[in-house]
C-alpha cells in the first residue's frame, strides 16, 4: 500500500519540490498551505503525472483550531499518516533586534515555533496508534548559528532544532523517527517574503553564488524517508559549496 505523507507549506519552495519528488516515487500525499489555489493547481499535476492521490487541506498554521479540525475531519483513509513534514515557516525582517518589528516577530514565533506544535501535536497521536511514523523538520543552520540581524528568526530555528531533540525522545517508544534538515542559503520565494515583496533586494541574497534550490533538500528528505525501518537520519545540515557558516559566504565579484 501506498505511503501517506502529509507535507506543510506545499505551495512553494521546499515543500512543493518535496511533493513533486514524493509524488514521483509514489507516495499518496496531503498538501498544506494558505494559497488554496496553488494547492489545487499542485494536486491536479500531481495526480496526472504520477497517478498518486492528492488531498488538499488549506489552513492558516498559526490558527489552532483550524489546524486541529483539519486532522479531526481527515477521511478515514487518509489518517494511516506515515510522514510528517514540518515545512511550513518564514522570516520576516532582518533588522537590528531594538528596530525590530513586533508584528514581524509574532508571525515568526507563531509559525515557526507554535505552527509545528499545533499540528504535531494533531499528527503524532495517529502515529503512535498506528505504531509507526516519521517527522521530518525542516530546521535551518539557523537553528544552531546566529548571524546579525537574525535575532528572532534564528530564535524560532533554534527552537525547531531543540524541539527536534525533544520529539526524538518522546516519540522513541514508539517507533516514530524524528529528523531534522538544516539547510543554508537557499533561492525560494524565501527572501521575497523576508522583505515583504521587495524582489530587487530578495535576489541580491543569493548575488555571486549559487544557492541551494528547493529540489536540492527535497532530495534529502527522499533520502531520509526512505531508509529502512531501523535506520534513522537525526539531523542533516546542507549548504551550498560557496556557504561555509551563516555568516561566511564565498560570492563572486560582478
Ligand atoms: P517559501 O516561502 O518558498 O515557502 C514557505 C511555505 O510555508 C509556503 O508554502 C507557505 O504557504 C508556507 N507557510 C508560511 N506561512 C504559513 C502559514 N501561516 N500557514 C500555512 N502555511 C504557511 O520558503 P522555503 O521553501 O524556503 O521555506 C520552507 C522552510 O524552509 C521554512 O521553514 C524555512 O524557515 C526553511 N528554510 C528556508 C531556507 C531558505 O533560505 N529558503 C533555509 C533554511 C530553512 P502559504 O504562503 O501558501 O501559506
Ligand atoms: C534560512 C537560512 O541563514 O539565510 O533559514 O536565514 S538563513
């Protein structure tokens, strides 16, 4: 039987690659994410290239009761979830913390922080009665490195990369697997959101080097979610050739 894997912050980046690759070697899957009309247009390729069966759930994952309903209301053949992965996130802002948006904050911390307990906390319980799963989180180098600027969203990664921890212990006795993917500087809609559609400034991030893309850490997750049973990746950080640290980058004079 076909594997399900429910994958958050589908519309875009990371988490649309990762459900083209899924879908490619045939998992069932759940797309999540605000932009409706995105997720449709995804699962409509999806079912059409891959044959795969596609469930379309669009929800706000700072709302927890939106989050929690969607699970409740899952058909009965979609609740065997195998795979969770834990995408959906962003940064708003970089600016020095003491000029720093409260509003920005509070949609970092409610994402990236409270966004993936709501709904782990909905997804793990069917898990652990089914006696098996596997979380992927998508953390960041962020998550163990701190660069200028970057206060509050590192902040949110350092409490993915904890969290991750966290979850690997609690889940152990239930033979649900917990890894966590940190990549670096990475070209997705990303920086367009950072600085609040500002495109000209969101391109300069990646001037001079060649970024990571999305398939890229798709790829990984593939990888991840595929090991045998007994194996389990815990943590996997990837960067560009040209990134050393969050802060050390290579870049070529234009
Ligand atoms: P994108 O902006 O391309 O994708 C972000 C995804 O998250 C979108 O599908 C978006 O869907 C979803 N999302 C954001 N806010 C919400 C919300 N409130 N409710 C539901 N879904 C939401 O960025 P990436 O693919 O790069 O980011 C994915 C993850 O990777 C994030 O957790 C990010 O922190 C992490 N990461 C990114 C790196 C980078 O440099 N790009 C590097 C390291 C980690 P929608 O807007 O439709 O709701
Ligand atoms: C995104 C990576 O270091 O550009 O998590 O903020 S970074």
């Amino acid at each position: 039987m076909a594997q399900i894997a429910l994958i958050t912050g589908a519309t875009s980046g990371i988490g649309k690659a990762t459900a083209e690759l899924l879908a490619q070697h045939g998992f069932n899957l759940i797309i999540t994410g605000r932009r409706a009309e995105r997720l449709d247009q995804l699962a409509a390729q999806l079912r059409q290239q891959h044959g795969i069966e596609v469930l379309c759930q669009s929800f706000d994952i700072r709302q927890r009761q939106a989050v929690e309903r969607a699970v409740e209301q899952l058909p009965a053949q979609w609740r065997s979830i195998d795979v969770l992965v834990n995408n959906a996130g962003l940064a708003v802002g970089l600016e020095h913390l003491h000029e720093g948006q409260i509003d920005d904050w509070e949609r970092m911390v409610d994402t990236n922080i409270k966004g993936v307990l709501y709904i782990t906390r909905s997804v793990a319980p069917l898990m652990v009665a089914q006696g098996h799963g596997h979380i992927v989180n998508i953390g960041s180098i962020a998550g163990t490195q701190v660069y200028e600027n970057g206060n509050v969203y590192c902040a949110t990664k350092h409490a993915m990369h904890a969290l991750s921890q966290g979850m690997r212990q609690d889940m152990l006795r239930h033979n649900i697997r917990v890894s966590e993917v940190r990549p670096g500087l990475l070209e997705t809609e990303f920086s367009l959101v950072r600085f609040k559609g500002d495109a000209d400034r969101a391109k300069r991030t990646y001037d001079g080097l060649t970024p990571l893309y999305a398939h890229d850490i798709a790829e990984a997750i593939l990888f991840i979610v595929t090991r045998p049973s007994h194996v389990c990746i815990n943590d996997m950080e990837l960067t560009p050739t040209a990134q050393a640290t969050s802060g050390l980058t290579f870049r070529q004079p234009r």
